[in-house]
C-alpha cells in the first residue's frame, strides 16, 4: 500500500472510531483519514481537541444527537442520506464516531445503508470505551484470576420494560460464574440497573466501579459494591458519559492504584484533574 493509498479516498465514506477521548487514542489509520477528510461528520461525544484538529479546509458537520444550541437534532435517516449525498458528490467522508464505530454507535445501520446505496465504504476500528476506561483507571476487564469473560450491554434500556432485550438474569448468572460486566450508557438508570442485577441474585457485596469521562482531564473514577455504588456515584456526581463496571476485577485497582500514572492528568498538564474514590 502507498502512502496515498492510505489516504481518505474520492466517493468513499469512512466509519471511524475516535477513541474513548483523548487525541493521542486515535489510531494511525484515523489520524490519516482524517488529515485528508473533506467532509467530517462527527457525533456530540468526540473530544474537542479532535474535532480542532481537523484539516482547516475540511467541512464539519456535528450531528450529534444531543439537542445543539437552537435545540436541532440530526435524525438517523438525515445522517444517512448525508453521508450517502457527501460521497455521491465525490467528497472524502468521515465519519466520526467516539470509541469504536460498531460498539453502540449505529455504526451497523450506517454500513447497511450506504452498501444499499451502492457508497463505498471502510469500517476503521477504533479504541472502544467499553475497554478503554476500565484500563486506564486501572481495572483490566480479563485477568487470570478474576474474569475469563466480558459482556459489553447497554444500561440504557428500562429494566422493567415488558420486552426487554437485555436479560438481567443472564447478567447476574455471568457476573455470578465471574465474568465482566461493562455497562454502557447507564448513568441515568443505575439504580434500576443495580437493583435489577440484586433482584436476578448476584452478590450485592460485588465489587463496582464507575469511570467518567476517561482519557479526559476531569476524568472521575468511583468504586464500591452493588449495594454501595448508588450512593457513592450521587455523593461525586457521576454524570455522563461513564462506564460501570461489575466484577471481581474492579478490585484489581487497588492493587495497581497507588502506581498508576494518569493518562488524563498527563496529557492535560496545568488542568485540574479531579478524582473521587471510594474503597
Ligand atoms: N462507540 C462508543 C460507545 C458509544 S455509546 C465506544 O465504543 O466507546 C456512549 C457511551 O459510551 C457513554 O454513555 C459511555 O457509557 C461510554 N463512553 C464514551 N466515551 C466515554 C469516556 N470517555 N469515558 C467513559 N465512558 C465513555
């Protein structure tokens, strides 16, 4: 491959993963896509400081799905048809999507969409948060003698909902045999979560963290159990975005804490990095 072959490409839509935050998670393949973008459209959740770095002549479309500051939102079918009309034009798009593009990011439908469409198109990986902000904070989500399994499941979804798609029974019974839980968005229903995992019989002494805003400089990380979390997440103020982690493996920081050096707090030197533990 060439060097200009590795360059974003004429007609072609990318899905890229930018990493759970920080600029320096992006991987190489990104960073290149990105440097000879025409066209980004970007989500709500991709650091400032990669939306900045973005070629000056490159058009940025932020279709975050967040109300923006006139209250608009970028549906999903506006997304695709974008994507599809930017690379019909010729454009070299990317689009550009926190953590991994696959992982809870509609990275799927996007692909389904443009192959319908007839758009070529490249899925670019990227450093999911899934993974990503346990590691930094110092809890690996497999170890040897703590976890031989991980489920990545979205917290977002009511847990009393009839039809649920999550089985908080299987979560319990995978926590119980010792695997990993990593929940995502599951902020604003942890303690519907918590309860739900408690009520399904896993072991209200174990072991939870909570990491916000990882790789960030107000990076935020909360440990506790089941039964604790609720409130130490409320007395720190855990907002989104963050990852809950469930799992013998969150006491593995512990062990690691004393001696780890922080990502964030690095990469962010003369900014406040603030942390809120519990033991
Ligand atoms: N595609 C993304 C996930 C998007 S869903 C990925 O692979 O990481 C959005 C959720 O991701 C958030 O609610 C939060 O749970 C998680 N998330 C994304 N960035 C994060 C970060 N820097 N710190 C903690 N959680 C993060």
């Amino acid at each position: 491959m060439t060097d200009a072959d590795r360059t974003a490409q004429p007609g072609t839509v990318y899905l890229v993963g930018a990493g759970p935050g920080d600029p320096d998670l992006l991987t190489v393949r990104a960073r290149r896509l990105i440097d000879s973008a025409d066209v980004v459209m970007h989500d709500s959740l991709v650091h400032d400081e990669v939306i900045s770095s973005c070629p000056a002549d490159a058009t940025l479309v932020d279709v975050g799905k967040r109300p923006g500051p006139n209250g608009e939102r970028t549906t999903q079918e506006e997304i695709h048809d974008l994507l599809v009309e930017n690379a019909s034009d010729g454009q070299r798009v990317v689009r550009l999507k926190c953590g991994d593009p696959t992982v809870f990011a509609r990275g799927g439908e996007e692909a389904e969409h443009l192959a319908a469409a007839g758009v070529d198109f490249e899925i670019v990986p990227g450093v999911t948060s899934a993974i990503a902000a346990p590691a930094v904070a110092g809890i690996p989500v497999t170890h040897r003698d703590h976890a031989s399994m991980l489920t990545v499941v979205t917290g977002h979804e009511d847990p009393t909902k009839e039809e649920s798609a999550i089985d908080w029974d299987a979560l319990a019974a995978i926590a119980d045999a010792g695997g990993t839980l990593a929940i995502l968005m599951g902020v604003g229903r942890l303690p519907d979560n918590t309860a739900a995992l408690e009520a399904s019989g896993l072991d209200p002494d174990t072991p939870v963290a909570m990491v916000e805003r990882a790789t960030y400089h107000d990076e935020q990380v909360v440990t506790g159990t089941l039964e604790t979390i609720v409130d130490r997440a409320e007395c720190v103020d855990i907002s989104p975005p963050a990852v809950t982690l469930v799992g013998e493996v969150v006491e593995v920081r512990d062990a690691v804490d004393s001696c780890l050096a922080s990502l964030s707090s690095q990469l962010s030197s003369g900014s406040q990095h603030s942390r809120a533990e519990g033991d």
